[in-house]
C-alpha cells in the first residue's frame, strides 16, 4: 500500500495498539492470502482486565455469522478486542485454524492478525472523502470471492455519497461506509460490534442479506433479538465473562486438552512474525 494506515498518537504510541477506526487487516508487509477454505476460530481466555474477569472457550465455525449475544455491560466487546489482539488476557488461546495469534509467549499484534473489526463507532477518517475511507487499508488485490468496490457501495447505498467527507454524513451512512472499509481490507475473520444499530429495518434487511452470503466468518455482537434471529447461525449466549449457552460449537474436551497442549508448547507455530513479551 502507497499509504499506511498506522496513526501516531501524541504519546509516541501507534494507533493501532490500543483503538482502531474501524479494521485491522492487510497491513503493508502482509501479503493478502487466496481465500483459504473454512477455518474455525479457536478462543480460551482466562483473567481479568481492570474489572472484569474472563473464564472462557468456544469455537466460531469457519463459515456463516455467529452471534455474540448478553446484557450489556457483561464483556461482548472486550472479547471482541481480546480476539483483534486489542487486549490480552494473562491466559489465553486465540487462533484461526492453525495459525495461532495467542498462546503462552506468543502474542501477534492486531496489525499481523487477518482480521476486520466494525467497531460500535464508525471513527471514519475526517480529512478524506468516502471512497477514500472505504480505500483505506485495501490491498491491491483481494480476491478470494470477497465483494468489489462497486458491489460493496451499492449494496451499502453509497454510491452517489463517495464524494463526501464524514462530517457530511448522517450516523447510519457513517456506520455503512465503516462495514464497507473493513470489508475492502480482505480479511479472513470479521469481528462486527452492533454494526447496523443506527439504520432502518429496510436498510437492515438488506445488508444482514449480503452479509450472509459473504465468504468468511463473522462473530456478531447485537443487543436487537431480531436481528440475531435473521442473521446468525449459531448463537453464543454470555453473562459475566463466562459462556453460559452455545448452540453447536462449545469445544469438546479433546478441543480443550488440545489447546492446553498448544498452550505448553513453547516453540513458534503461529507461522507470522511475533511480538514476544517476558516477565
């Protein structure tokens, strides 16, 4: 890419450490993969972050939506950001098939992770137009069945708004031009937290439809009932950082010894390069 997408926050730190715009996926040293078949997402966190406290495993099947589903406040979002590599739990395992992102010693930065993530705020880029924010992080070439330009902006109503800036946007476009920019930066995963509150049931439908037929697995947050029952497949239900209901995918106990396994394993297997943290 001609442009990063890594902002220097005032402290010195990268943006990218602590809060996204709106997508951590094809950083420029990450070449942009061929779809690879169905990945199931593997998660065991364990810990506290400040108040919360986390005791948890599941499985996201390799295809179609998920559905994270709890009162608000219960921890949705920090696992989320758990799984972008945004926070880290003390303990935890986080891999998308077999390339790990999270085990004992391992820790692959958000940048590295092949993963969109829709925040519940659009932070789109306020000096560049629409089309630009929607270029903004997209390779060259995504490929792998993922949607174009044309087809994301009519399916999302932005065609004749390409021009504008954010500030010329209402909440419900801003929130459209987010899904599409981390759709154009090809990932392999997508992380969605209430990415259609702001618009109507029309409009709703509309992109719940696409979103369905999209070639990679999402892991969907949404307070609207609804809404989970037209968009998802399987349905993760979770009170107080712990799983309480899964329709499916709950690992078995061979998945859970085999990701404690992993987790004792101290050589490389994530097949990125690391960031290691010691003491």
């Amino acid at each position: 890419m001609a442009r990063s997408q890594y902002h220097r926050r005032r402290d010195g730190d990268l943006f990218l450490r602590d809060h996204l715009p709106d997508v951590v996926a094809a950083p420029a040293d990450r070449e942009v993969p061929v779809m690879s078949p169905p990945r199931d997402l593997k998660v065991m966190f364990q810990g506290r972050l400040q108040a919360f406290h986390c005791d948890l495993a599941f499985t996201v099947p390799g295809q179609g939506v998920t559905a994270l589903m709890g009162p608000s406040g219960c921890g949705k979002t920090t696992i989320l950001r758990a799984i972008a590599g945004l926070h880290r739990f003390k303990n935890g395992f986080c891999a998308l098939g077999d390339v790990i992102w999270q085990k004992p010693g391992v820790f692959v930065p958000p940048h590295r992770r092949s993963v969109g993530y829709v925040f519940q705020e659009p932070s789109l880029l306020p000096h560049l137009s629409v089309r630009q924010n929607l270029l903004y992080g997209a390779p060259a070439q995504a490929g792998g069945g993922m949607p174009t330009l044309d087809e994301i902006t009519s399916v999302l109503g932005l065609t004749n708004l390409l021009h504008r800036r954010p500030a010329g946007l209402s909440g419900g476009e801003q929130q459209r031009v987010a899904i599409g920019r981390a759709l154009l930066a090809a990932p392999e995963f997508l992380l969605m937290d209430e990415p259609l509150s702001a618009l109507d049931r029309d409009r709703k439908n509309t992109i719940i439809s696409f979103l369905k037929r999209l070639p990679i697995p999402i892991l969907y947050v949404s307070h609207d009932s609804d809404e989970i029952s037209k968009i998802s497949s399987e349905i993760i239900r979770f009170v107080d950082g712990s799983i309480i209901r899964t329709n499916r995918f709950e690992p078995d106990a061979d998945t859970i010894t085999t990701i404690t396994r992993i987790c004792q394993q101290p050589e490389d297997r994530s097949g990125h390069r690391e960031e290691r943290r010691h003491g």
